[in-house]
C-alpha cells in the first residue's frame, strides 16, 4: 500500500503582504433568525467564504514528501482511504482550509477539519 500526501507547503509562503484580508464584511440581516441572547455585533459576517476549501490537491509519493522536507516523523496527518489507496493530508494545512475534496480513481472523497 502506497501513502500519498498532499504538498502544500508551498502554498503557504506566500510574502505577509499577500495575506492581507481584502473580503468585505457585511452587516448582519436584522431579519435572521437568532437565538434569543445573540449578539450579532459580536459575529463577523463576511461576504465570500472564510477558508478557502482545498480541491484537487496534488498528490507525492510519502517518500517524495519526506525526502523535500514537507513532511517528518514529527509531521501530523489525517489519513483516509479512497479507491483502494491510503492518502493522508497535512494537519497544520487542514486547520487552514478546513475542508479537502476531490477525485481519485473515479471516485469523489471530501474531508472535513
């Protein structure tokens, strides 16, 4: 059995100027329904999503992963199996995107954090 992992270290070293937030913040709809107690000023409401969903990811062999560094004994993954093959994606990049999906061997997956 093959383990992948999704590198995507990359996608992270993006300069800090590049990660400056640029979503637009609406105000919440006086007409939503709330529990009684909710303080909506207190609730951020953006007008496109917060987290970014990873599709698509590009798969590396584990030992490709681990030989470019992307990946230690150290390094926390959560693994799942599609299509007869175990992958595994990074934990620190899944607390950013919070959901992966795609396809593998014709068949769809997702995975939530």
């Amino acid at each position: 059995m093959v383990l992948a992992v999704a590198a995507l270290v990359a996608s992270f070293a993006a300069p800090l100027a590049a990660q400056v937030d640029t979503r637009q913040r609406l105000e919440a709809d006086p007409d939503m329904p709330r529990k009684d107690g909710f303080d909506t000023d207190r609730a951020i409401f953006w007008g496109q999503p917060n987290f970014v969903p990873l599709r698509d990811p590009e798969w590396k062999s584990l030992r490709s992963a681990r030989r470019a560094g992307d990946v230690t004994d150290e390094t926390t993954v959560l693994s799942f199996e599609i299509a007869g093959k175990t992958l595994a994606l990074v934990s620190s990049q899944m607390s950013y995107h919070h959901v992966a999906q795609g396809e593998m061997e014709g068949e769809p997956w997702m995975v939530t954090f």
